[in-house]
C-alpha cells in the first residue's frame, strides 16, 4: 500500500517509494507497477500526473483526480509557481548556501527520445541550496582518510530532467546513490557500510496554491527509513522538522 500524504475530491498526493516509476516507460520496459496504477487502484478512481519524479527519487508526488484539475496544476508547474523541497545527501562540505544558476541541454534517450531533436539549446536551469548538517565519517575513501558529506535542502526554481542531480554533480558535490551522475567509490561506501542501495534524494514537501479552494496548500512527506538512518548521521539535525 502506497502511503497517502493527502486527499480531497480534487486531489491525492502519496509518498513515493524509491525505485518506483510514476508510468510506463521505454527505458525501463521490464517494470510492472508504476505509480499512477498502484494510486488509482488503492483509491478506486482515476488519477492525472501533473509532474514527476525520477524513478529513484522518493517524496511526494501529487496527481489531479479529474482533467480540469490537472489543467488548473499543471498550469501552476510551467509558470513556477509551485514550491518544492528536497533533501539530499552529497559528497563533501558545501557552501553555507548559494543558488546554482546553470543551463542544461536536455537529456535525450536512445529509445525514448529517438526523434527528438538532438541540437536542442540548453535551457535554463536554477537550483538554490542550504546546507542543514555535515558530518565526517571514519572511513577511508579513494586517497583519503575520511569522508566528509553535507546535508542539504534543495529548491528548483525550474523543472528540467535530472536537475538537482546533474547541478550537484556541477559544483563536484554529486548526490550519494546516483548511479549516473554521482561518484562510485562514495556509493560503494554505502551500500558496504549502511546497506544503502538507494539515491539520497527525497522530495520532502511541495507548496502551491489549491486550484479549487484557492488557499496555500503544503504537502509533506516523511523520509523513508533506509533515508532517515543516513539523515541521523547528522545530528543534531532533523529534516523531517525542516
């Protein structure tokens, strides 16, 4: 069963495991259960994604529960109206905070995205951070005694593909667990020391305007267990507060 974070008759917002596909997808044609069947199923009616989440990322992930609702949200998402947080993990001690301000090319799959047009600009891109802990781990990786991490929150300003992942992995603090845009000797480090097989990245809350209702709405998911055993590596932060 999928953990419901919210619902009224116009909207359901879960908590989306780690590993799970919000749809069919080309690139991963092997899986079974995606996000928007698991939703409709447990809830008995039919869902509209108005945004997503990659495969290993965990948080919340809000669907519409008729058209003109998903019309109404999905307008609030192009025009960035819709503030989301995320909690990550990286390698190394970050800046006290900053704002990441780099354009990216769109990433294109072979299959998925075969007529896609590959000259494509890149697009703007922003991501602003604040760093909530570090820690130092006594651990030896690569030529080094130890390792270090940060604990961060993480605000896109806009919405392009893997952009907290590929904007961390620009400032050479790649997030733990990303098998594509990270660093293998730290994800190894993990799944050895703290049987982590997953991306330490966790959409912790979204805000935005109720299309119906009108008032502010915020929705907040908790970290998963295998999340919130790294995260208590940091104390005495706790981000499940922030």
């Amino acid at each position: 069963m999928l953990e419901i974070l919210y619902r009224d008759e116009y909207l359901v917002a879960i908590n989306k495991p780690s590993g799970l596909l919000v749809h069919r997808s080309l690139i991963d044609r092997h899986e079974t259960q995606f996000a928007i069947q698991l939703t409709r199923d447990q809830i008995g009616q039919k869902v509209f994604p108005v945004h997503r989440l990659d495969k290993p990322t965990s948080g919340v992930l809000l669907f519409a529960l008729d058209s003109d609702t998903a019309r109404l949200l999905t307008e609030q998402f192009t025009a960035n109206l819709v503030q989301k947080t995320y909690l990550a993990v990286v390698r190394g001690y970050t800046e006290e905070s900053g704002i990441i301000n780099y354009p990216l090319k769109e990433e294109l799959d072979k299959i998925a995205d075969a007529n896609a047009d590959q000259d494509k600009p890149a697009q703007a891109a922003i991501t602003h951070y604040r760093r909530l802990a570090t820690v130092e781990l006594p651990y030896p990786v690569g030529r080094y005694p130890t390792a270090r991490y940060s604990l961060l929150e993480l605000r896109p300003k806009t919405g392009r593909k893997h952009q907290l992942r590929r904007h961390l992995k620009h400032i050479f603090h790649p997030i733990v667990g990303d098998t594509t845009h990270g660093d293998g000797k730290h994800n190894a480090l993990f799944r050895e020391k703290f049987a982590c097989q997953r991306l330490l990245l966790h959409a912790a809350s979204i805000q935005l305007q109720h299309p119906k209702h009108l008032a502010t709405l915020q929705i907040a998911a908790p970290l998963p267990e295998t999340f919130h055993t790294i995260a208590a590596l940091f104390p005495p932060c706790n981000p499940d507060k922030n």
